[in-house]
C-alpha cells in the first residue's frame, strides 16, 4: 500500500520532533517555508499538519502560527488512527519482536474472547511491539491469531514493520475490509510483567481487534497489551452532517441495551 505524501511529511516532521530539533513552545515553520523546505505544496503540508494536530504533537492558532506540544506521554509511544491505512502506517514505525508461532485449537473461553467457533484452529502469534527509540520498553504485548488457512504468513514474519494484516494482502489474498476495535482498562499479568518490563499488577490499555475481508469473513483477531505509561491512544471525532429529524412511528414497546 503506497503511502500518501503528506502521510510521508508528517512522518518525517514527527520525527523531528520527537528527535527535538522542534522543541516544545517552539514554532514551526510557515507554511511557505515547510513547502520550499520539502518540495511539495501548500495543500500537502496542511494535510500533513492536520495529522500531526489530531497526534497532539502541534496547536495551530490563526495569526498566532503552529506551535510544537509535548510530544507524547514520558518514554511513551502514541497512535491516532482514523482509517486501515493509518492503522498499517503505525506499524512501520515499531518492530514487531516475534516470541512464539503455534497452531491451536480453540477451546470455548478463548472463542467467546475472539469470536470464532470452538473447535476451530487458528495460528497463534506472540510478539512484542518495540518503539526503536526505546528498545528497552515494549510499546506492548501482543497475541495475533490467523485463521489456519493463511498458516502461509509464518514464511514472511522477518518483515517486522509491516503489519500482519498487510503482510496477508501481500501474501495470502485476503484484504481487510473492515476492522471492530474494543479498548479494556485492565492490569499486567505477572507472565508478562518481565517481557514488557512493567510492574505486575500496574494498569495498562488492552486493545482487541477483529478484522474482517469483503465477505465478513473474520481471518484475523489481535489483542494488543499496552503499558498505561508509554503508549497514549487518541481518536477525534467530526460532525460530519447535522442529525436529522426521525420519521413519526407509531409507539411501541423497547428494550434498553447496554453497549460495551
């Protein structure tokens, strides 16, 4: 998947940042500037630039220029995703560290977990996200399990900053379509405490996702365990039209649900 130039720029100014060649309080560059700078246009540094604010590494004020935030939380690593393609672009600033690859059968307490049917086999990855800054603090732990069909993608697990779910487009012919995401408040595990170098017991960010192809099909599920001190995870939300008014229904009896 061919990356967008302004994700490209804002990747490269990011960077910068995070190196401190643009230190917090300090303003960047004007738009002009930034376009003759990179050889690009006016249009490709404001996209750039809306990536980096909605990260919250800059705060843009009219008049007032674009001024450099604190980075992200102390030696942490942050992630704002929006779309598949933002998704796949974090990955390929961290290293995925494989630590297991085994084929299981699912027993019934972990298909309620992921969704798939008891009995069914799956390949399970482990592994561990690093942040090449900080090789010392995995970003997280995380399990992948791929549906036994694509047992393939064990042959191309050494590309460690491509994710899993574009290593199976590259390899296996299955592309993501969608994607269901559940965020958990949770604790560390004492196993995993000494693999992520964390405190057993200390708070943490679990993050499960289901990725689905054209068909529905679910061929991937992931859960990702995320340290509360070195990973931050944002998300803005737009009104993207005005609700409208409900069309006039007859009364009729509901039934209150909980979302989770």
């Amino acid at each position: 998947m061919a990356e967008p130039r302004y994700a490209n720029l804002a990747r490269d100014l990011q960077a910068a940042i995070f190196a401190g060649r643009h230190q917090p309080g300090s303003l960047l560059p004007g738009e002009h500037e930034l376009a003759d700078t990179h050889g690009v246009s006016r249009s490709t540094i404001r996209a750039a630039l809306d990536l980096l604010e909605r990260d919250g590494l800059i705060e843009r004020k009219r008049g007032a220029g674009t001024r450099v935030l604190s980075p992200r939380p102390p030696g942490g690593f942050g992630q704002s995703v929006r779309s598949i393609s933002e998704l796949i672009l974090y990955a390929c600033d961290t290293r995925r560290v494989v630590q297991s690859v085994a084929e299981i059968v699912v027993d019934t307490a972990l298909s309620g977990l992921l969704g798939v049917a008891p009995g069914s086999r799956w390949l399970q990855l482990t592994s561990l996200r690093i942040d090449p800054a900080r090789p010392d603090r995995p970003i997280c732990w995380s399990e992948a399990y791929v549906a036994a069909s694509h047992s393939a993608i064990t042959d191309h697990l050494s590309d460690e900053t491509t994710a899993l779910c574009d290593l199976l487009s590259r390899h296996c012919g299955v592309a993501v379509e969608s994607i269901e995401q559940e965020l958990l408040g949770v604790i560390i595990p004492a196993a995993l405490a000494n693999g992520l170098a964390a405190a057993p017991g200390a708070p943490a960010l679990q993050i499960l996702r289901r990725y689905r192809d054209a068909t529905g099909g679910l061929f991937l599920v992931s859960i990702g365990l995320h340290p509360s001190d070195r990973f931050a995870y944002r998300m803005k939300l737009d009104r993207s039209a005005p609700p409208t008014e409900p069309a006039a229904e007859p009364p009729r009896t509901t039934t209150a649900t909980e979302i989770t």
